[in-house]
C-alpha cells in the first residue's frame, strides 16, 4: 500500500485539488441559489403586503358601512395580525418566512420609513375593526393605504435591484474561482501531473521491460540448467556441490556410479575424499590447487588418481568454482569430476612415443611436419626445429621464418600432391634450404598427401631428413670426379695431340733428314721440300703454344690481367705471324679495324685469340680469297670481326661451335692441320675476359668470328698497354 501511494500521490492530490474546486464552486452557487431564493421571497412578500393592505383598507371600509356583518371583524384582525407579522419580518428578517436577507441600507431606509406608516394604518385598522361604523376613519385608512402601496413598490424596486447586483457579484466570483479553479488545475498539470506521469510511464515501461527481461533470463537460466545437465550427462561427468557455511556436501548419483560406490555406504565428504580416495602422491597437487583458488582465484582444475570401488586407482579431472561472499571468503564451491583414465593413459604412450621418435630423429637427424589444408596451419616436431635452427620458444623469430617458409613451402606441398596424384606414392627429393640463422642446409623431403573418404585433400605430411654433410661430401666427391673426367680428357687429348697433330708434321721433318743423310736425295730436292718443313714448323709451333697456354690454365687456375687492348694493332701483329700463309695462298687481307677503339681485357689473351681466329680463316679459306678484319662500337662493349670467304660450315657444325663441343681438327683447304684446341679455347678466355665470341657462318660462302669485350675504360688509372708487347714467335 504504501508502495502504490508513493507513485499515486501526486494523482490524489490533483484529485483532492478538483474536489476542493468543486466543493467552494458549490457553495458559491448555493450561495447565490439561497440569495435568488430569498430575494423572491422578499419581493412575493413585498408584493403580497401592498395587496393585504389594499384588502384590509377596503375590507374596513365595507364594514362601516355595514356591507360586511360585524363578525368579519375578526377576520379583518386576524389578517392585520398576519399584514404586521409580515412587515416585521421584511423590516427585521424572520426565519419563519424563510427570510434571510438582510436589506441594504437605502431599502433598509425606505422599509423604516414604510413600517411607519403601515405601523399607524394598522392602528387605525384595529380601531375600526372595534368600531365598525367608523366611516371617516374607513375612509382615512383606504386614502393613506394608497400611499402605503406606491412605498412598497419603491421598495420591492429597490430590493430587485440590489438582488440584482448581488447576484451579479456572485456570478463573477463563480468565474473567477472557475479561473482560478482552471489555472491551478493546468499549473499542476504542467508542472507536476505531466513530468511526474512521463516519469511514471517510463519506470513503468522500464518495468515492463525489466519484467520481460527477467522472464527472458529465467528462460535463459532455465534453458541453461537444462543444457548443463545434458552436458553433464554428455561428457559423462559427475558433479559435487559444498556449502562452506554449513557444511553440507552432496555428490550426484553419476559421481558415485563413476567412482564404483554405494552412496548409503560413502557419505559425500570432501576430506574423506581428499584424504582417502586420492592417490597419497596426488595429494599435495589436490590440496594446493585448492588453496590456490581460495586465495588467488585460479582456476581449480586437476588431474588425480582416484581410489575406485573395484580397489584399483584411475586418472579422474576434478574441477571446481567457489562463490564468493562480501568479505571475499568462498562460501559456497561445486564442480565436477571427469574420468579421463584412458586419455592419460593414452597420451602417456603418447609422450614416450613421441620421446622415442624424437631421440630416433635426432639421432637420424629427422624432423616431422604436417600442413593442415583446412586450417592453413603447419605443424612440426622438434626435429623439425632444430633441422632449421629454430628455438620453438622465440616466438617472434619463429613467426617471421614460418611466414617466410610458408610462402617457399608451397611450392614444394604443390609438387608433393602433384606428384601423390599422379605416380600415387611419396614424394621423395633433395633440396636446399636456408634455416632461421641464414645458414644453407641440404634436406631430404619425403611427403605425401592425404585424403579423406570423399578423396577431399585435406593435408600433407612428411619428413625432414639433414643429409648437409652426407650432400657436401657427394658434391665434393662430384667434383673430384669431374675434375678426375677433365683431367683425363686432358690426357687423351694431350695424346691424342702429340699423337696426331704433333707427330706427323714431326715425321715428316725427321724423313726428310734422313733422307739428305743418306743421301737418298740430292740437295736441290732437299731444298724444295724446305717450304713443306717450314710449314710443318710453322704448325708445331702453334700446336705448341696454343698447348701450353691451355695447359697453363688447367694447371693453375685463370688469371686475367687487365689492361687497354687497341684492337687494330693487336690484328695487325696477329696477321704478321701468318703473313707468308697468306702470300702462298694469294689470300687478299684487309684490316679495316679502327684506330679509336680499345677494350679492357688481357692483352695476351685478346693476341691469342686473334691469332687463332686469323689461323682458322687462313686455314678454310681457298686460294684467292679474302679475309677482312672490321671493329663496331656497342653501347659498352666493342667488337672485331674476323670475317672469311671461306668453305663455311653446315648448321651442325655452326651448332657444335656455338655450344663449344667442337673439339677435333678439320684439314684446311690445302691440307692444313691443327690441333682443335685452339678455337675451343678462345671461347672459353673470352668468357675469363668479360666477353663472349659470335659465330655466324654459310656452308659455301664463308664465316665471320666477332670477338665481343667491354669497352676500355681508365676510371681507375691503370696503365695503358700497346700491342707491342705481345709475344710474336711463329
């Protein structure tokens, strides 16, 4: 009740202000009734004396003369009695009458005035009445009596008007008090009906939503309760509840049927429990995690082994929350106990497999890993981590390389899947990797995809295998061995060489010789033989140093030592060496090489190819030729061609070129011989120097050899080299 009053007052006092509003209108307008009332009356009885005094007058003046008997003048007494009690009353207000006006002065005036004379008529009445046959008296009273009536006249007027203006007063206190009435009325309204009920609307509709929200949240907790028990009977948990106030404890039914106990027989108690069924090495862990959440509010959450029904032990989860008082004390605490006695048992296989695959892959050095296609995820073992270099607790180096291995590791996961699906085996390859602290490393990657039973792709997994040092020792041993190969084709070239090439031209000279000593020819025929033995030199001496030069570079490593080479020069002391070749075979030579371009190379090496290319277009050019040596500027490099109008080569033999595989000699045009070394060799210091030969040539029509090399350049002061310095031995 007093709830309802404190939101209801303001309405009941609006109420009671209506109510008082009503009750003063209603007294105004009884007020002003009961005046109209007796202002009628007033002016009836006003009305009523003037025409009693008319009746008496007449009535005494009939019965002195005689026309009324003598015994009406009791009669005309008893309304004399009735005409004064009547102008008492109107002079001096009487109840009896009803009247309750009191009249104004100016009527009050008229009235005192009026009384006086109806005073003195109604004297003369009473003696007429005792002296009936008084005609002069008769007479008297009905003249005077007319004056009597015009006074009451005058006074019923004024009386009308100042009911008039009373009435008219009240009226206008009936509009003010309506006005006034009216205003209060809008002022408590406005100032505290409306706030007050726009405040109570919206408490009252903030209680609506409240009360909504309540019945909301009791479904809410009622659909929970509802989930919590089917999760509990879901995970197959058992569930335990104390109050720390009283003291009660009570453990649900599935509790006990996972412990294997009878609750008539085991009382649901917490110290029995702790103190009893928990394993004795498992205690401290129990009680510690319990004081733990006491006093630090952490998670209550322990596995324990847990004496069973059937005698034995088994790994139980046993987890908890108190609730908390004011003081901060737990006062209530539930949870739950869960058997994970095969998961634990589970991951402790787990663990020592994973012990044992860790202490094989170290000692195999091999590493797992598995990258999940659904979750984008890649996981490792340790292996894995420490194959690249890897601490799994640095968390941000560990971040940056498995972004970076992720991005090159998908095109290896691309090729094991390819390769799952097509050759449906394990993808098995030899890679190298750079680990987290930039080291190379060779690994052996074997992988395969896997799917599920709609053949969905769902991850690949594989190993890592650290084959570094095994890999550096197969490179190393490959690189014996191919430097065994050059070695030997070294040797049978080199044989193959003194053989052939060195050999015949050798025999010859040495027939020759015999041949004077024994005088098996005269000496004219020595003589002509002379030029053939010049030649024959000529050749030796070439094989030679083209032998030597190359055999200095396979002995000793490259050197290149660099220097300005000007070109034309270096032709033109190349084409001094074979001067006589090119007389005796009428060969038109013709150096249109420029005097302004040089190249930054070793002079030695750029004289030596010159002097093979020009022996090569010496040896297949026919008789009457030509030979023609030309320089180009390009952008940094500059160029000298050797261009021939010799036999040319078919496109096999300009392939073979190209790729340098040509390595045996080909007879000139006159029988020339050669080693085959030579071109073979100027390919490859070309390269040493920073440049390159092109061969462009046309079986039939002839071959042009452009040496390509950087342009010369003295930024850094080195000494400029002429072409007189080169070797010219023949």
């Amino acid at each position: 009740m007093v709830l309802k009053l404190k939101y209801l007052w303001i309405y009941i006092m609006f109420a009671a202000t209506i109510i008082l509003m009503v009750i003063v209108g209603y007294v105004i307008v009884q007020k002003r009734i009961d005046r109209s009332v007796a202002y009628s009356k007033t002016l009836t009885y006003a009305g009523g004396q003037a025409a009693l005094g008319y009746e008496l007058a007449n009535d005494g003046y009939l019965l002195s003369k005689g026309v009324l008997p003598k015994t009406h003048r009791w009669k005309l007494l008893q309304k004399l009695g009735e005409w004064n009690k009547v102008q008492t009353a109107l002079q001096y207000g009487d109840g009896h009458f009803g009247l309750s006006l009191r009249p104004s002065e100016a009527a009050k005036q008229q009235l005192v005035e009026v009384s006086g004379v109806q005073k003195d008529l109604g004297k003369y009445i009473a003696w007429l009445s005792n002296n009936p046959t008084d005609t002069a008296t008769a007479i008297f009273v009905q003249q005077n009596m007319g004056y009597y009536v015009t006074a009451m006249n005058k006074l019923s007027q004024r009386v009308q008007m100042d009911a008039e203006v009373d009435l008219m007063g009240l009226r206008r206190e009936e509009k003010q008090l309506a006005l006034i009435s009216g205003i209060i009325l809008l002022l408590e309204m406005a100032l505290l009906v409306a706030p007050y009920h726009r405040k109570l609307l919206l408490a009252y509709n903030e209680l609506k939503l409240r009360k909504r929200q309540i019945e909301v949240s009791k479904k809410m907790v009622e659909d929970l309760n509802n989930a919590q028990s089917l999760m509990i009977a879901g995970i197959n948990a058992g569930v335990w509840d104390g109050n720390m106030v009283t003291g009660k404890e009570r453990w649900s039914k599935r509790l006990y049927e996972l412990l294997g106990y009878d609750e008539k027989l085991v009382k649901a108690d917490s110290k029995y429990f702790i103190g009893t069924l928990v394993h004795p090495d498992d205690r401290n862990n129990v009680t510690e995690a319990a004081a733990n959440h006491f006093k630090y509010h952490t998670p209550y959450k322990v596995e324990a082994r847990v004496m069973t029904g059937s005698n034995d032990y088994k790994w139980f989860e046993i987890a908890g929350q108190a609730q908390w008082g004011r003081d901060g004390r737990a006062i209530r605490m539930s949870g739950s106990i869960l058997d994970i006695d095969e998961n634990v048992r589970y991951r402790r296989r787990l663990e020592y497999s994973d012990f044992m695959l860790g202490e094989v892959g170290k000692m195999a050095h091999v590493g797992g890993w598995e990258y999940d296609i659904a979750h984008n995820r890649i996981m490792w073992t340790k292996g894995m981590y420490d194959i690249n270099e890897i601490d799994p607790q640095n968390a941000e180096v560990l971040g940056s390389y498995l972004d970076h291995y992720a991005e090159n590791h998908q095109h290896m996961i691309d090729k094991v899947i390819k390769h799952t699906e097509d050759e449906n085996k394990a993808y098995d390859e030899e890679i190298k990797l750079v680990t987290a602290k930039g080291n190379e490393r060779w690994v052996r990657v074997i992988g395969k995809a896997q799917y599920d039973e709609k053949n969905n792709l769902t991850r690949v997994r594989g190993v890592y295998q650290d084959i570094h040092a095994k890999k550096l020792r197969e490179i190393e041993l490959e690189k014996i061995r191919q430097n065994l190969s050059v070695s030997n084709k070294t040797k049978d070239k080199l044989l193959s060489i003194i053989a052939h090439d060195l050999r015949s031209p050798l025999n010859n000279i040495k027939s020759l010789i015999e041949l004077k000593s024994v005088d098996a020819i005269s000496f004219d025929e020595f003589n002509n033989y002379l030029d053939d033995i010049k030649i024959n030199i000529s050749q030796v001496s070439d094989a030679m140093e083209n032998m030597l030069q190359w055999a200095f570079t396979q002995k000793d490593g490259f050197k290149v030592d660099r220097g300005q080479v000007n070109m034309k020069h270096t032709a033109s002391l190349a084409g001094d060496l074979y001067a006589q070749s090119l007389s005796d075979k009428e060969i038109n030579f013709v150096n249109n090489a420029s005097e302004d371009y040089f190249a930054d190379a070793d002079p030695n090496h750029v004289f030596l190819i010159m002097r093979n290319l020009l022996n090569n277009a010496v040896k297949f050019t026919p008789e009457k030729g030509t030979i023609n040596i030309a320089t180009q500027r390009d952008g940094n490099m500059v160029k000298i061609a050797v261009h021939d109008t010799g036999i040319g080569m078919t496109a096999q033999q300009l392939e073979q070129i190209k790729k340098n595989l040509a390595l045996t000699s080909t007879n000139g045009t006159n029988g020339e011989e050669g080693t085959g070394l030579g071109l073979s060799f100027c390919f490859e210091i070309a390269e040493k120097d920073g440049g390159y030969i092109d061969v462009d040539s046309e079986h039939g029509k002839g071959s042009t050899f452009t040496l390509v090399l950087p342009v010369w350049n003295n930024e850094d002061g080195r000494k400029k080299i002429s072409g007189s310095s080169f070797a010219t031995t023949s």
